[in-house]
C-alpha cells in the first residue's frame, strides 16, 4: 500500500501587532525618546480602521525573564541596579511575537514597543543610546534554543546598530546587517566596511553606512543589489528587521530623506518576519506614517496611498550618484582583511588566541567602556570569546566568558576552564559571568 501523501504545511495568514508605549519610562519630557512616539500611531490606526483588517492578529505584552537576556549579553555589576522594567516588557513583547511566528500562529509580526534596543550590546553597564536591553539580539537567541539556527538582522535605523553588532560579531550563524547614515556624520560614529565579523566570522557583518540625504532610491539600491543578494546566500531561517524610522526626512536627529512610501517599500522588500522598532523621533510629522505603512506591507496591503502633508525639504542623491557611491563601496569592501594581533596569557589554555582592544561611549551618563577581548581559534564554531571591561566611571570590572551558540566541545571545555580561572574567590576582577549563547 503506498503511502499517503503529506499534507502541505499550513501557512499562516495573520500579521501579528503589539504595541507597549512604556508609559512610566522616560528620558524627560522633552526628550525625542518618550512615549508619544506610539500614542499617535496607536490613534492613527484606530481612525484609519487598520486593525480591524482580517489578516490582523493583537497580542499583549508580556515580561522578558533575565535568564533570556543572558543569553545574548552580560548586565554589570548586576541586573539589580538598573532600572530594567521598561526594558524587560519591551524585549519580553518580541519574544511573544516572535513564539507565535515560529508556532506558525502568523506570518509575519510588529513589535511596535520601547525603549529601543539596538546599541545595547555584548556587555551592559548602562544605558547608551537610549537603549539598555537588545530586544532583537534576546528573540534571535531565544529563538534559536527553539530549533530557529539561522538568523538574519537586518538593522534599518538610521544609526548604526552597535550594540547588535557587538553581540553577534563573533557569531557565524547570525547575519547582520545595518543601513545607516555614514558613521561620520552621525552617533555612534561606527558602522564602516571594514567592519565585517570577528576571526571565526569574517563576512558575518555588513555594514552599509549612506551618504546624507540618500532618500527612497539609495536605500531601496543598496537593499535590492547588496542586501537580498548576501540574505539569499546566507539562507536564513528567519529575517528579523531593527525598524528604525529615523532616516524620515522629517526626524530631527538625522539627515536621510527617506518617505513612508519608501519604508513601506523597503518592507516589502525585506519582507521580515519580524520587525521590532528602534529609533525615530519625528513624532507627528512621520511616526504614524512611517509605522502606518510598514504595517500595510507586512499584511500584504496597499500603502501607496499613506503620503506626508509635505514633500522632502532637501534634495536627495539619485541616479548615476547612487550607482557609483555603491560600487566604490563594495570596492572598499572587498580590499579589507581582518588582521587581529595573536596573544599568549597564562589564563588562556591555549597559545595563539585572537586579541583586539574595543571602546564603547555611554552618552546617557558620560563615560565609557574599555574592553579587551580574546577569541579563541576555531573552524568549527564562533570560538570562545573571553572580555575583560572595565567601567571608567566607577572603575567596576567584570570578566566575561561567552560560549558561541552551536559551539564545539573544544570551544565549550575552552570556556568553562576560563570560567573556573577567574570564579576563584581571588580574582581581582569585581564580576565574572558565563553568557551561554545555546542555554
């Protein structure tokens, strides 16, 4: 008797929303980043009967426990002192769009919520950027406990996703990628070409800093022809976007020229399974556009029709000029090779390991992170990562053993004898955390 053919998996046909304005959090009251940024889109779409299309599905927030946030980074000197509640509910509300996305409870999802997450990295000694948790970096790594092994970050904020970068720098099976007005003109100064991965990772990263005032066809060129084309070979299981809303033409931070049209464009594009937003802050005059129209294209729907009142104020940079900025940048691309010093210590239990020497700018409250950082060599896997910080302010430190997702035996027993090195009562060193990417 022959078999009975498998039925063809269901697909889902629900775009998932969920909105989490952070009403008891604020930077101040005239701060860019406060809790208007969501109450005009939540009205727009209210008016405009958007949520009561078919194709859409609400969730509630919910709570991101701290065992999910030290999979993806370390909180120094502990989770305790700071003030995280905000944090928790915003990266705890991408974690339940991006569960029902991998229960094939929907398509597609819209984690319209704050604070941003995007330049909280690796290590946590406060908040930088107005973000202390990295919602995108805690759903990639929970998801990937959840058998999701591939991911791809696709970062559309008009400032370069650091934090994001840093998390996943030594991690091959993580693909990031960050648009971003060139890094010289704008915070947090980062985000160049020769940016591409860690020595286990190399071309793991991609950086795609834009010139100001780029606009709608420089930004869709560079997804179309240097984008899709690296998300294609990479073979994701699932594409998240950092939906930043800040290359508006309107945001006051920034100098992109950018329309809600061409968000709901680059949307549709991506086409992202999971889109969490990040920054923006022209907050009536793009915010419920700009939102309006990603949501559209994640449904499915027509958003041709959301237009601003007004046009661009500022010339954009088009055709022949887009072209060859491009090309030069991948040119510049291509000449770079990473060349990390190789280092011997007594606490490593190996010879040989990679080393490199890293800061870290906490505008928020002034002061930085000084980082030294040795990876382990390794073909199979990302390599262990041990980071020694240090807190110029208070001058805390803390040492930081990071074990890879889908790291080898090698990697792992490399790890825990670093661990046990520094764990004993004698250590100089104020903190010492395992982050173990994989549990």
């Amino acid at each position: 008797m022959r078999k009975k053919a498998k039925a063809p998996e269901k697909v889902p046909d629900k775009t998932g929303i969920l909105f989490f304005p952070a009403f008891d959090w604020s930077l101040g009251e005239t701060h860019p980043e406060r809790e208007e940024r969501l109450l005009y889109t939540q009205e727009q779409m209210f008016e405009e009967g958007v949520l009561d299309l078919p194709r859409v599905r609400q969730f509630a927030p919910a709570v991101c426990s701290l065992n999910a946030v030290a999979r993806a980074q370390a909180v120094l000197p502990e989770p305790g002192v700071h003030s995280l509640e905000a944090h928790l509910i915003a990266a705890g509300s991408a974690l339940v769009l991006g569960e029902a996305w991998r229960r094939k409870e929907i398509a597609n999802g819209f984690a319209l919520v704050r604070p941003p997450g995007h330049h909280a990295g690796a290590v946590v000694w406060g908040n930088r950027g107005f973000c202390t948790l990295n919602s995108e970096a805690i759903v990639a790594n929970d998801l990937r406990t959840r058998g999701v092994r591939r991911i791809a970050i696709v970062d559309t904020d008009v400032h370069h996703g650091d934090g994001t970068q840093d998390i996943f720098y030594h991690d091959p099976n993580v693909l990031f990628i960050s648009l971003h007005q060139d890094g010289r003109t704008i915070y947090p100064g980062s985000g160049g070409v020769e940016e591409q991965g860690g020595p286990n990772a190399w071309g793991s990263c991609v950086n795609i800093p834009l010139l100001p005032g780029m606009g709608d066809e420089g930004f869709l060129y560079a997804l179309e022809n240097i984008v899709l084309p690296k998300i294609a070979a990479f073979e994701p299981d699932m594409i998240i976007n950092a939906a930043g809303q800040d290359n508006h033409f309107t945001d006051p931070l920034a100098e992109m020229n950018v329309t809600a049209k061409g968000y709901g464009k680059i949307t549709e594009v991506l086409r992202p399974d999971l889109a969490v937003l990040e920054g923006g802050y022209s907050i009536q005059g793009a915010l419920p556009y700009v939102n309006m129209a990603i949501f559209l294209a994640l449904c499915g729907a027509d958003y041709s029709g959301v237009r601003e009142y007004y046009a661009p104020s500022c010339e954009e940079v088009k055709g022949a000029a887009v072209r060859e900025y491009f090309r030069d940048l991948e040119e510049a691309r291509k000449q770079v090779h990473h060349e990390w010093q190789r280092v011997t210590e007594s606490f490593l239990p190996s010879p040989n390991w990679f080393y490199r020497e890293v800061e870290f700018f906490y505008d928020t409250d002034d002061f930085m992170e000084k980082r030294r950082e040795y990876i382990r060599p390794c073909r199979d896997c990302g390599g262990t990562v041990l980071m020694m910080t240090r807190n110029s302010m208070t001058l805390e430190r803390g040492v930081i053993v990071r074990i890879p997702f889908g790291t080898c035996d090698a990697c792992r027993l490399a790890a825990e004898r670093i661990y046990d090195c520094f764990i004993d009562e004698d250590s100089p060193m104020n903190r010492v955390v395992l982050v173990d990417n994989g549990q």
